[in-house]
C-alpha cells in the first residue's frame, strides 16, 4: 500500500507540473485571443445627424467595395462618376474607402472618383503598387490624388516617384518625410507586432475619444465613423502595416520642378500632426497653396464636407501650366 501511495504521489507532482504551466497558457490565449468587440451601426451612429446617416448607409448600398488581387494582395476600392479627370482619394492609418463618401458623391457628375481601403502592407511601395495597379485595371493613366494623413504621405511618395501618373496632388491633414515621428514612437513601434489585435484596436478607440474628437469640436460624425472603422473594420495586421508605412522613409519630391501644382489643407489645432511637422510641411513644400482650418482637427473632410469639397473643386479647376 506504501509504494502505491507513493507512485500516486509521484503522479501528481508530475501533473502538477504540467498543469500550471497548462491553465498559464490557457489564460495568455485567452487574453491575446480576446476578440475585437463589434457593435450595431445604429448604436454607432446614433448622436449623428439622420440625413448624414442615411447618406452614409445609401452610398454603402450603392457601392459595396470592388475586389482585385494585386500582385497576390486583395484591395477594395469604389470606382464611379463621369468626367475627364479623375480624382483618387487615399485616406489615413484609420481610414477606409468609404471616409470620403461626402466628397465623392459630390464631385462625381463632373469627375471619375476612385477610393481605396489599404490592405496589411508594410511599405510605401507596396502601397503605391497597389493604388497604381487599382488604376491600371480601370484604365486611368493620370489622376488628381486626395491624401489625407497616411493617404497624404503616400501622395508626396507617389509625386517623387511615379510623378507622371499624377496630375495636381492635395496634402491634407499631413506631414512630410521626418524622423519626428519614428523618434516619438518607436516603444510603442517595436511593442506593436506583439501585443494582442484587442488592445490595439482599443488603444485606437481610446485615442479617438480622448484626443480626435474633442478637436473635432466634438463632432458626432467623425467619432461615429472612426468607432466605425474601430469595431471590426480595421485588423492589427493592417494597424502595423500602416504605422510601418508612415515611418517610411523617402526622399521628398519638387512638385514646382514637376510641374504638379499642390494644395495643402491644414487644421489648426490637428491633434494628431503637431504643429513642427505642419510647418516643415510648408516649408518642404513653399509653392503649395495653403488652406488652414481652425478649430476642426484631423477629419475636417467628415465635419466641413462642403468647406472641404469647395476647397478641392476650386483647385482641380485651375489649368495646369
């Protein structure tokens, strides 16, 4: 009975041993595979004016997202209007292609309007392969480019390096090629790829409560949207890509040189671009015209749609010399 007692000790030593370790890992899965919380776009929207809400649901009936596979990646995109120029719409690290659906309803009896979503990619250039290749499948050689943040950035890449596909160009809410923004970030750049997609995705929701809407001057609109984007729209995957996407480095272009006339549209009290990178923005680029916003922060295209549609019509419409 002795040696039983002890063999059945033994065993559960043995299992003891396994079993934290076990219950330990059970739990780090469990928290690191926490989904991202969804929720009803009723809920979402609910503070937002009706007619913005029923445009918003309209457009998104009439133009689902197109796929195309570009050189083994899957984009999604909306392509539509009429006219001879057409007007690519490029948004930022929390956008998708239907942020712009204000501007592009509005501009598409006189121009061919094409938005894009960005997949997870970590690269400027593959970005611009995927934006090019979208426009090659529809069959569009040059096109006025809207960038906003991110969007805006990989406008000034696509200005340097596939200059002739790109008529006027418009840097909204942006900065230019810096080290600012890697130096300030790289903690929570070198954590990203490790933390759990929850965390990201709530830290996100978090920023755009906390900083994003209050400069927006609580606009409903642009807090409904992005907690739109914020509650499954948006993976980590395409978080990381993104964020590796704005630290990429790349020599800035001389549009003057190029002869591609730009716009810059700033806010003056962008949360999320700080007033150094603003200026170097102008400074990098000194032909730019400039139109500076106040007190509407980083989505002034969600809550001054018209302001910020009259803005782009009167710069398309100027002759390129």
């Amino acid at each position: 009975m002795g040696v039983y007692n002890q063999r059945l000790e033994n065993v559960m030593r043995m299992n003891k041993k396994w079993i934290v370790p076990l219950v330990l890992l059970v739990v780090i899965l469990a928290v690191y595979l926490w989904p991202v919380p969804r929720a009803p776009l009723d809920q979402l929207y609910a503070k937002v004016e009706p007619e913005k809400v029923a445009s918003l649901r309209a457009f998104r009936a009439a133009h689902p997202p197109q796929l195309i596979e570009v050189n083994g990646v899957s984009w999604e995109y909306a392509s539509f209007g009429q006219g001879e120029e057409t007007i690519l719409f490029l948004h930022g690290m929390t956008g998708a292609y239907d942020i712009w659906w204000q501007q592009m309803e509005a501009l598409q009896a006189d121009y061919r309007v094409i938005s894009v979503t960005y997949p997870p990619l970590d690269t400027l250039e593959e970005l611009s392969t995927g934006v090019l290749g979208i426009l090659d499948a529809e069959g569009v050689d040059a096109v006025n480019v809207v960038g906003t943040s991110l969007g805006g950035y990989l406008t000034q890449y696509l200005v340097a390096n596939h200059p002739d596909r790109v008529l006027r160009a418009v840097f909204s809410n942006t900065f230019p090629p810096n080290e600012l923004i890697a130096e300030k970030n790289k903690i929570i750049g070198a954590a990203l790829p490790y933390l759990p997609e929850w965390l990201v995705i709530d830290v996100l929701r978090g920023s755009f409560a906390e900083s994003v809407y209050p400069a927006s001057g609580n606009d409903e609109l642009t807090l409904a949207f992005l907690m739109d984007i914020g509650h499954g729209r948006m993976t980590k995957g395409q978080v990381l890509g993104r964020y590796r996407c704005v630290v990429d480095p790349f020599t800035a272009p001389d549009p003057a040189a190029l002869g591609i006339p730009v716009l810059i549209i700033e806010a003056d009290n962008d949360p999320l671009v700080e007033l150094a990178l603003r200026e170097q923005l102008k400074q990098t680029y000194p032909t730019a015209v400039v139109q500076t916003l106040s007190g509407v922060g980083h989505f002034p295209y969600l809550k001054l749609a018209d302001e910020y549609t009259g803005f782009l019509r009167e710069f398309f419409a100027t002759p390129i010399q």
